[in-house]
C-alpha cells in the first residue's frame, strides 16, 4: 500500500486558512491534522509525528507588532529544537500568507546555507505600498533553476493575494542578490500580457499588489524543503473558485480531478516527494 | 513596577517607506484637499512591568521592531534623536487610548512580552500609542484640525506639539494610561413607592429606558405578598428591588432584547380606505404565523425564530445557519469601534446557535450620508467620509482578522443618515446536523446541575448600558462607555477552542454575551431548566472596583456563556488552557424557578424566570396612516440621455465600491465561487455571493440582500416589498434553487411611538405596520421564510424640530441552495453575439428612483413623487424567477443581472463594463409606459439575461409563459447604443462608462 504522508497543520492564535489547508492536502494523498501551536509546545503531540509541516494563513496575534511576529517567536523561543530536527531530517515545510510571515521572522526563510536552522531573521514582510490589506488574483511566475521541491514542474499559476504586509524587503543588496543567485526566489509576481518587462524592476500595482523587491511572491530555504509565499495557491484548488470560471476562460488543468484548479500541484508535490523517499 | 517607554519607526533607504505615514498623507489629501510634503510615524510602547529598562532595551529589537525595517530607542522619544528625525517637522500628534480602553496591539505585546520575559510579573500591562510627525503643512492647516481628523476623543487622547513647539524641542508625551480605580458599590434597594413622576425619573437618570406602565409593572411585582415572602426567606430585601435587579430587568425588558414595539397591540387606522383595525403583535401576524404556515409544507426549517439564528437543513450531512444584526448607536460615536464590534458580535450569534456553527461568511450592508456632504455635522457626530472611513475599517479588521469571508454587501447614501449611519452585519454558520455523540447540533440539551462558564475576554466597565442606550435617541450626551473596540483575535481563539469542544461533545449549551451581558444570556439559557444561581463573585474582571450589578449587564465583548455536564469540567478546562482562553465557572442551572444571582454568599438579585421574560407590559400603540404628499416626479422635457447615464453611474448609491469592498477577504476558506467582483478586469458588480463550504464539493450556498430605503418616502410598504424582491432576483441571477431559500428581515426604523419628541410617531408606526403586511404577502407568494430578524427602533438624532429620522428600512438577507456552482450565471457580458432578453417588463414608476432624486438635487425638477415601484403580482414574478434559475442551472444562461438603482440603462451599462464589451439594445416593447421610464425607471421583476445564440431556442422554452423580450445582442463595438424603436438614445464608449463608474467612491487620495 502507498504511504500516506502525515501532514500538520498548525492552528491558533489567528491562523484562520487552517481548513482550506488541511483539505488540500487531503486530496492529493496527504492525511492532515489541525495541530494547535501549543500541542507541539506543551508536548501533546510532536513534530516527529509528522512528515510535513503546514503553517497556513491568517492574523496571528492580530498582525500587531508586525505581522508573523509574536507567532514567529512563539516558535523561535519555545520550538527550537523539534523545528532544527524537522528540518534537518529533510522533512517539507511550508508557509502561506501569514505562514510565511511567520516563517521569516522566525528565520527559517530564507535561512543559513545548509539544513541548520540558525533561526535568525534576515528579510521582512511589511506594509504593502499601497497602505492596503486587498484581496486581488495576481499572476505567478515559478523559477524553473529553483530546487524547491513544492515547485517543481510548476510554470505560472493566477490565484489571490490577501494581505496587507506582503513587501518583501532585504535592504542589503548584497544579500538579495544573492538569494537570487542562488535560485532561492522561488515565485514572483509577473504581468502575464507584458512578461518581457525588465525582471528586476519592480512592476506597478497591481500587477505587483505590494511592492516587493525584485517582484518577489514566495522564496524557498537553501535545501528546496522550506517554502513561503504570501499569495494562496490553496484557493484555487478548484476551477470554479477561479474569477473567469463563469467566462469559461478559467485555466484547465490535467488531472484525474476533473475540477482541479492550478494551486493543488504545490501540495501534491510535497506529499509526492514524502512518498518517493519512504 | 514602572514604566519603560519603548519606540519604533521605520528606517529609510532604497525600496522602503514610511507606509503608516503615507496612509495619514493620502487621506488627508483626498478627504479634506490637504497636501503636505511627508507624514512620518513612531510607534510607542509604555510598558509596566517589573523588568527592567535596560533588559527590556536589550530585547527591543526581539519584539518591539523589527530589526530589519525599523529602529527603536529607549526611554526618549525619537524626535530627540538627530540622526534619525534630522528635519524640524511642522507638527507632531501623538494619539493613545484612553484608560480601560482595549488596546489590542498593547494585549499582543504584552503577549510577546511574557513569551520573551516568561519570569515577568503576571500584572503586567503595556499601552500603544502612535505619534504622526508632519513636514510641509500649509499655513492653512492648524494641527488642532490635522488632531482631529486623527483622534476620536470618546476613546482616545492626542497630545500635540504645534511649529513653535517643535521648534523647541518640545515634544509631545503620551504618558501610561492608568486606569481610575472604579467605586465599588454595594447593592443597594431602591424605594419603588414614589409617585409616577419619580418612577420616571429613576428611569430616566439611571439610562434604564423604562416607560411609566413597566415601572408599574415592577412596583407591583414588589408589593406582592408572596413575592415578600420568598425574598425573605433567602435574605434580600423583600419589598423592593435591588439596584441589580433593577439594571437587569432594564437590560432584559429593552426594547433591544424584547422588541416591545412588534409585539405591541396596535390600533391602526388607515385614513386612505378608511380601515380600522387591530394588530395584536406585528411580529407574530406578520412574520412568524407564515414562516410556521410554510415549515409545515417541507421538511428543511430545523430552527427559526427562538436561537441566536435561524438554521435549515442543507444536504443530509450539514446544516446552516445565518443572523443578520446592526450597530447603529455605537458606529455613530465611534464608526471603528461600533462597527468592528458589531460584526465579531453577529459572528458570536452563529456561534451560539444550537451547539454552536462555524461562521463561514460575513455580509456587510451601510447606510450613511453623503461622502461628499457639505452641509452641518450633528454636535458629537461625525462627517460621512469619516463615518465610511471608520465603518469601513472596523468591519474589514473584524472580519478579515476572525477569517470569515465578506462576500455580500451593499452601500447606501442618504443625508438622513447623517444622523444615525446604519450598520448592518450578517454572518453565515454551518454546522454538521448530527455531532460525533449522535445529538442534532441546532437543539440545545441543558439539565439542572449544568455548570455554567464565562468563555473568552473579561468584564469591564466598557460596554455598560449598550442595550438600554441603543432604545434612547443619540444626544450629545450619549455615554462613552456604550462605545467599545472589538478584539477579534481573543474571540477567533475561543471559537476555536468552542468548536473543538463542541465536537468533542462536551457542550450542553451555549449563547453569545451581547446585549445585556451576563444578565440576558445565563437568563435566556435559565428559561430551558426553569432557573440559574449566579455568582457575580467569580466573575473575571479587567479592572477591580466594579459593582454587582455593573459585571451582571456590561456588554464587555468576546464572551460567550457556555453550560458543560459537571462530569466535562476537567476536559473543557484543559481544552481551555490549551487555547489559552479564559474559562471560569460563575454559574449553575437550576430548576427553582428563579434567577438568582449572587455576589459571594450574598444575594444580590432574585427573580422569577417568569417575570423576568414574560413580565414586561404589552404596549397599546397607535398607527394612523395617511399617504404623504410629494410633489410629483415629471422628467424633463429635454434630456441628454447620454450624459445623464454618466450622470447616474457617478452617483454614489450606484458608483463602484471596489475601493472598499476589496479591502475584505472575501474567500478566505478557499470557498467562494461568486466573488464581489466579476468580469473581465474583475471589478463588475456580483448580484449574490455564492460559496462552495465544503471543501470538493460544488454544491453551493447563494447569499444576497435588497435594501431599497427612499421608496419609503412615498410607501414603506413598497420599500419592503422591494427589499424582498431585489434580495431574491440577486439570487436566482447566480441560479439559486428557489425551492430553498430563507430569508431574515432586519429592520431600522424612526422612533414609532406618538410623543412629545416624536410628534408624528403614529404614521412612522403606519409605515412599519405597512411594511410587514407586504413583507407577508411577498415571502408567502415566493415561499420565502423569514427564519430570523432584527429590529432597531429608534434610529434618530436629537429632539424636536432639529430632529433627524433615518428613513424607513428594511435590510433583506437571503441564503439558499445551489446544486452545483459550475452552473452559474454572472453579471458581465460575456461574448460578441450572445443575446439579449429582458425578463419582466417595466412600468410607469418613477416615484423615489435614483434619478428622481438626482434631478431635484439639481433643482432640474421640483419632486421625487408619483408611481414607487409596487408588486402587484408576485405569483406572475416567481414563476418566471423560478424558470429563469433552472436555465440557469442547466448552463444555458451566460449572463443575469437585476435592474434596480438606475433601472434598465444602468443595469445595461453595469453588464457592459463587466465585460468590457459593447451592446446594441432596442428597449421598444419592453414596457407599456414613457421611455424615461424604460430606460430609468425601477419597476421591480427585471432582469436582463444574455444567452448564446446556441442556447436561444432551449432558454425561450424554458422561459416560455414568462415575459421575455429580445431586446439585443452584445457586440464588440465598445459601445452601449440603446434606441427606443427608430430613436437612438444612448451612445456611450465602455471606457467612458467605467472612469464614471469608478471615480466617484475611490477617496484612496491618487497615486502612490
């Protein structure tokens, strides 16, 4: 029988995509739990038990202080160890929206070189430009040189944003350009009808709905394992939740699903590569 | 303990901004014409603690700022700091919360700080505030009016530093707000044996909104000898209430909780036909008696009328629930705090239905005055804009923050609502029909024995007389301490925390502490076992020093009272600490009878259950109804159609909202198939949202509303029947099976009681005795039950002359079933070729139309009167809805969309700029009447439909016996051209459509 990857899906605090995320993975192979925060912490339940971590969207803590934060060191303080084990032993993270706000401040992304967590923060999310929290379909465009196993094989998907903190900003150059270099910048934002635009050049709202730098939608850590975004590609899990489904032009997908939207793939990706390596 | 300041503010460089600042900058520019070179923000922190400043300097950069965008500093204000503010601004403000005030990013740090400082002292506390530095202010601007466009001095407190002092170095300080110590008062009895004039007076001064017969009603229950007997026999003061009891009965006998007014006996005359008659309560004749009538016929109405919502069957596995609420008097004082608090509360309503449903969407619906009015602001309200602003703000951060999609709404204008802005929340609940133990989830299963907790935030002195202040008209006088700030993430970690609960079977019970506190939801719960025993003593509070009787009624938000099996105490509390929510045993169900409230070992307030819920007077009311006299409506002999198409597109009850409306998640939960926005550029308007809840499954729910105030002015039994077709056309354009749809009515009227005040209540009580007849005669004829409702009845402000009354109205909601979402229709054109048909025709009714009013505005005509649109044959209507939704459902519409504000020619424009695509329309034949009346006028029944040629054959027979007219054919011209017959009428380029459209309501202050 095929191995069925055990998924944890953590919630609390104002993490609110928790279902949507635990579902998603449910229809590509996966078995999901909503794990609260403080199940891992408290030693309810362990990290060990699990073969993916999911660190799905919401308002942790209400995005004060800055978004992701308190939840970030929730986990920098208090889930130290069982995160470096997580991550060392190879296992997949991801987080969307919120998740990789949270991911960022704990420093897990973009992170050190190798599979140690040092847990230092080295970029933010902040305010979008336009001082909005909006919900809005983007495009997204994969980097097909990225090693990130949640994308492999992906070229360009529509799906929303919803936020009001998703600048990504690293105001050291040096650094940013070496995330590039390193094929670490994952997914970015892009103007489907103009995809020739200078790729650097931050494109103009709402193409780019924040004003990342270098137009970036999601990076990865150095191994591929570790994998934030601030768009949903939960959201689009079906066609008919796309907004030209009702023109009849919303993108098709090849699946077994006759309904599979384009956003399932990152999951199934994940779940996929848990089973090729049991 | 003592205090350290801390302060962060965003660096600067390549690609960074001060956005916090920008914000400030743009809206002062767009709503006041304001420019200034640059705003800058800090953010402060006062925190009181017993760590010390320079470890807390330490940690700064871990909690405080972020290290990567901002700087902090210690102990000084940042403008000290040379390197870092190099420029004298022109003004500084720094804006905090006054005490007790919930400061919710104050509760995260304090949060963050104990997970940094976990030795730190429990008692703790850290307050927020933000201070906006200003460069290049013109010489016009006065900081004073730049502090009041920032700063609600109801809840908060400025301190600002003008050019001079900047110039100084004096630099404004926010200092810790510590919170006055409340007094605490023991019960105390109150003489009830004092003449009527005294009566009045106790309900006047102690804001209890009791009228001289309730007064009575309460002194009587007092002199009762068998009443004296039992107080004696358990210690309190036998032949007079106790403040505590006093304050409770006000709560629970508010015309807020008890709907007095709909349950009134009234005499109504009709001085038009002559009738008199008898209305022995409006509610039960006109609103329960045909809900009943039709749950009789089918077998989906679980529960209607009697929870916090009115919940059907949905599929055999699950079943939803939706409650729709206002929150008027609060959004006027404070529009941010009202209106935040008014939607996490309606989300706590579904919440507390039966064992308690999930909310999975959100609905907004406001009524304000003129963004762009320039006339007089009411003394203690504020101007439109600002209201819109604030409303707006509040609803986006409760409901994006709980994570419930907004995915229906609408926004009104109006001058009347410059007194009293309506707010209006709704939310959706899903809950599976049976729980893992086999208990149906919509029934609650209470015994005597069951321990009763306090869930989620604590009891303070805010949110203290909401129920009573909300039955009193606004003055400038209305308390501060009704108004409160929601704090949505404590709440969306009880709902968590209650969901898990109730699916591990240990909830027995459970409803929401809204309105009347403790007080009204331990004595609605009381009403299943027949008694409770409260202890006040255990209740947590925010602050020390509040009197029994003030924690028994204060509307401290996100709690809920939930009642577990004494056996499920250990598990529940465990599952609390686990969320870390506050749980706390205060109370008992008993069976006695009675509720009985104690604070410690003493009793405090004694109450039969009975005379509690059952007790309050019937009120004997008058209506008297003569048709008001308008000048009529008579269009202009000569009219630019074209440009009065622009004209109307602009106005603002027809303009885009998408500036707003985007600012919500609306598909939060990965489930919304029918967003707000549709077409093309995805910014046409949605007639209804349509969500697909569970996960894989395309099986729909529809939400939508109607909402049609101005028919009011000429009959506001019109304006309800409009409300109710407009909610259920919006529905059947997206293909809701009309076969299962419910219905909530919510109601906002002027003050109906005849009195000195209200000189001219008995015709306000005609409008709302007329408004629920049509509203019977409606949902009977479309088989639609009102499973739940509102009302708020007193919606004016001020006395006398200077009186403004709100216009008459009725808010709509709809939900029903949609077998499957890939069968839908959306309101954008969508291809060259695909036809046009108009299903129902258009009357000669102009009375009270948009464009009625905007041509007297302009002084082009003299009157809005005449025909209001009527619903003479609602059968004829529902048929034709329901063969319009099966086409719909067997994927050969493309396109619907309903004809309402702007008739026929805006709906025509709408679909245009939906699909960025032209039309060419003949709209001869599609009425017996004038063709300003065709083209403008708001006969209810319409809906424009385009089908692909393919398909015109099959729609036409499944419309057949309807009345559908080809009316034209989308073309890709780029262009709306509309003839009666041979006369051109309307040429109009899409693009010049669209700038109309959406400039108006943008307000977001240019670019970048």
């Amino acid at each position: 029988m095929m191995y069925v990857p055990k998924v944890a899906v953590l919630f609390g605090f104002g993490i609110n995509c928790d279902h949507e995320t635990a579902a998603v993975f449910d229809m590509v192979g996966g078995s999901s739990t909503r794990v609260h925060l403080n199940s891992f912490i408290s030693g309810l339940d362990s990290l060990d038990n699990y073969d993916i971590l999911a660190v799905p969207g919401g308002f942790s803590f209400g995005d004060h202080l800055g978004s992701g934060r308190l939840m970030g060191n929730r986990m920098r303080f208090s889930l130290r160890d069982e995160l470096t084990k997580f991550v060392g032993a190879g296992k997949p993270i991801i987080g969307i929206c919120n998740g990789f706000q949270v991911l960022v401040k704990t420093g897990l992304l973009p992170g050190p070189e190798g599979n140690v967590p040092d847990f230092v923060q080295r970029a933010s999310l902040t305010l979008n430009d336009s001082g909005r929290y909006e919900d809005r379909w983007v495009t997204l465009e994969f980097n097909p040189d990225s090693n990130c196993i949640w994308t492999r094989g992906m070229t360009q998907i529509d799906c929303p944003v919803r936020h009001g903190e998703g600048k990504y900003v690293m105001p050291n150059r040096d650094k940013l350009t070496k995330l590039a270099a390193n094929n670490q910048i994952t997914v970015r934002y892009i103007d489907p009808e103009n995809t020739k635009l200078e790729p650097n050049a931050v494109l103009p709202f709402p193409k780019s709905p924040n004003g990342s730098m270098m137009n970036i939608a999601g990076i990865s850590d150095s191994t591929g394992l570790v994998f934030g975004l601030m768009p949903h590609p939960e959201a689009i899990y079906a066609q008919w939740l796309h907004p030209d489904f009702s023109r009849g032009t919303a993108p098709k997908v090849k699946s077994q699903l006759e309904w599979e939207g384009q956003g399932l793939q990152i999951f199934r990706n994940a779940v996929d590569y848990v089973i090729s390596n049991n | 303990m003592q205090i350290t300041r801390v302060e962060a503010t965003p660096k600067s460089g390549k690609g960074l901004r001060d956005v916090r600042g920008d914000i400030v900058r743009r809206r002062l520019a767009a709503d006041h014409n304001i420019s200034m070179t640059e705003v800058r923000s800090i953010v402060g922190f006062l925190i009181n603690s017993d760590i010390s400043s320079e470890d807390i300097s330490s940690r700064a950069d871990d909690l405080f700022a972020d290290p990567i965008i901002e700087y902090s500093t210690t102990n000084q204000t940042f403008l000290q700091s040379p390197e870092i503010f190099s420029d004298t601004p022109d003004a500084v403000i720094s804006v905090g919360f006054k005490p007790g005030v919930t400061d919710n990013p104050g509760k995260a740090a304090l949060d963050g700080f104990h997970t940094i400082f976990p030795e730190a002292d429990i008692n703790s506390d850290i307050s927020t505030y933000i201070s906006y530095v200003f460069y290049g202010i013109n010489n016009q601007t006065t900081p004073e009016f730049l502090a009041s466009t920032l700063y609600n001095s109801l809840i908060e407190r400025a301190v600002i530093a003008d050019t001079n002092m900047c110039q100084a170095g004096d630099w404004p300080m926010i200092e810790y707000p510590e919170k006055p110590p409340q007094v605490f008062k023991e019960p105390s009895p109150i003489n009830l044996e004092i003449d009527d004039d005294d009566l009045i007076e106790i309900s006047e001064t102690g804001l209890l909104a009791l009228n001289l017969e309730e007064m009575r009603a309460i002194q009587a229950h007092y002199r009762d000898a068998q009443t004296q007997h039992s107080r004696r026999a358990i210690g309190i003061v036998d032949d007079r209430p106790t403040d505590v009891e006093l304050e409770c009965l006000a709560q629970t006998w508010s015309e807020h909780c008890k709907h007095k007014i709909f349950a009134a006996k009234i005499n109504h005359t009709d001085l038009e036909t002559g009738e008199q008659s008898v209305v022995d309560s409006i509610f039960k004749t006109h609103i329960m008696k045909p809900t009943h009538d039709m749950q009789n016929d089918v077998d989906w109405l679980l529960s209607v009328f009697h929870d916090n919502s009115g919940v059907i069957a949905w599929d055999d596995e699950w079943s939803v629930c939706m409650k729709a609420e206002t929150h008027n008097s609060p959004s006027a004082l404070d529009p941010y705090g009202g209106a935040m608090t008014g939607i996490v509360g309606v989300n706590r309503d579904i919440l507390g239905t039966g064992l308690g449903a999930r909310p999975i969407a959100n609905t907004d619906v406001f009524c304000f005055g003129p963004p762009d009015w320039q006339g007089d602001i009411p003394d203690n309200l504020f101007h439109p804009s600002r209201v819109l602003r604030g409303v707006h703000s509040g609803v986006r951060v409760g409901g994006n923050e709980s994570g419930i999609p907004t995915i229906n709404g609408a926004i009104v204008f109006d001058e009347r609502y410059l007194g009293k802005p309506l707010v209006y929340c709704g939310t959706v609940g899903i809950m599976p029909r049976k729980l893992p133990d086999g208990r149906e989830s919509h029934i609650k299963t209470p015994t005597a024995g069951d321990i009763v907790y306090m869930v989620g935030g604590r009891v303070g002195y805010d949110g203290i007389h909401g129920a009573t202040f909300s039955s009193l008209e606004l003055t400038e006088e209305s308390p501060s301490s009704a108004v409160q700030i929601g704090d949505p993430i404590t709440q969306k970690k009880m709902l968590d925390m209650l969901l898990e609960a109730r699916d591990a079977g240990l909830i027995t019970c459970i409803t929401d502490n809204g309105a009347g506190g403790l007080s009204s939801s331990i004595g609605e719960m009381a009403e299943y076992t027949n008694g409770c025993r409260i202890d006040l003593a255990k209740v947590p509070l925010k602050q020390s020093g509040l009197s029994p009787w003030e924690i028994l009624v204060s509307e401290s938000q996100e709690r809920m009272t939930v009642a577990i099996k004494e056996e499920d105490i250990a598990e529940f509390e465990a599952l609390a600490a686990l969320h870390e929510v506050e749980a706390t045993a205060v109370a008992e169900f008993t069976s006695t009878g009675m509720f009985h409230v104690q604070f410690g070992e003493a009793t405090v307030a004694y109450l039969p259950i009975e005379f509690l819920h059952d007790g309050v007077p019937q009120l004997q009311l008058e209506s008297e109804w003569s048709p008001p006299h308008h000048e009529p409506f008579i269009p202009p002999s000569k009219t630019d159609h074209n440009q009065l198409l622009l004209d109307l597109l602009a106005r603002p009850n027809i303009a885009s909202k998408e500036t707003w409306v985007r600012q919500y998640d609306h598909e939060v939960i990965a489930q919304t198939a029918v967003k707000p926005f549709v077409g093309v550029e995805r910014d046409g308007p949605a007639d209804a949202g349509v969500i697909t809840p569970i996960h894989g499954n395309p099986r729909g729910l529809v939400v939508s509303c109607g909402i049609a105030p101005r028919y009011s002015d000429i009959d506001a039994g019109a304006m309800a029947a409009a409300a109710i077709d407009e909610a259920v056309r919006n529905a059947v354009c997206v293909g809701v099976d009309v076969d299962k749809i419910a219905g909530l009515d919510n109601f906002c009227w002027p003050d109906p009681i005849q009195s000195v005040k209200t000189p001219d209540g008995k015709f306000k009580l005609a409008q709302l005795v007329r408004a629920n007849r049509e509203l019977e005669r409606i949902c009977r004829a479309y088989r639609l039950p009102c499973v739940s409702g509102k009302d708020s009845m007193k919606n004016d402000y001020g006395k006398g002359l200077d009186k403004i009354s709100i216009p008459p109205t009725l808010l709509f909601s709809l939900f029903g079933d949609h077998t499957d979402v890939r069968n839908i229709a959306t309101s954008d054109f969508k291809h060259p070729g695909d036809k046009v048909y108009l299903v129902g025709e258009s009357y000669d009714e102009l009375g009270a139309s948009e464009v009625s009013f905007m041509l007297r505005e302009r002084d082009i005509v003299s009157g809005i009167g005449g025909n209001v649109p009527t619903l003479s044959n609602p059968d004829k209507f529902f048929k034709s809805y329901r063969s319009l939704s099966s086409a719909i459902n067997s994927g050969i519409v493309n396109t619907a969309h309903d004809c309402s504000e702007g008739g026929l020619g805006v709906t025509l424009a709408e679909m245009c700029i939906g699909g960025r695509i032209g039309a060419t329309i003949d709209i001869d034949g599609t009425g017996d009447c004038p063709l300003f009346s065709k083209l403008w006028g708001e006969s209810l029944g319409r809906i424009v439909v385009t089908v692909s040629p393919d398909n015109d054959a099959k729609f036409l027979e499944a419309m057949s016996g309807s009345t559908t007219t080809y009316i034209g054919i989308v073309d890709d011209s780029d262009k709306l051209n509309i003839s009666d017959g041979f006369d051109p009428i309307i040429t109009m380029n899409v693009s010049d459509m669209v700038q109309s459209w959406q400039g108006t309501l943008d307000m977001s202050g240019g670019e970048l």
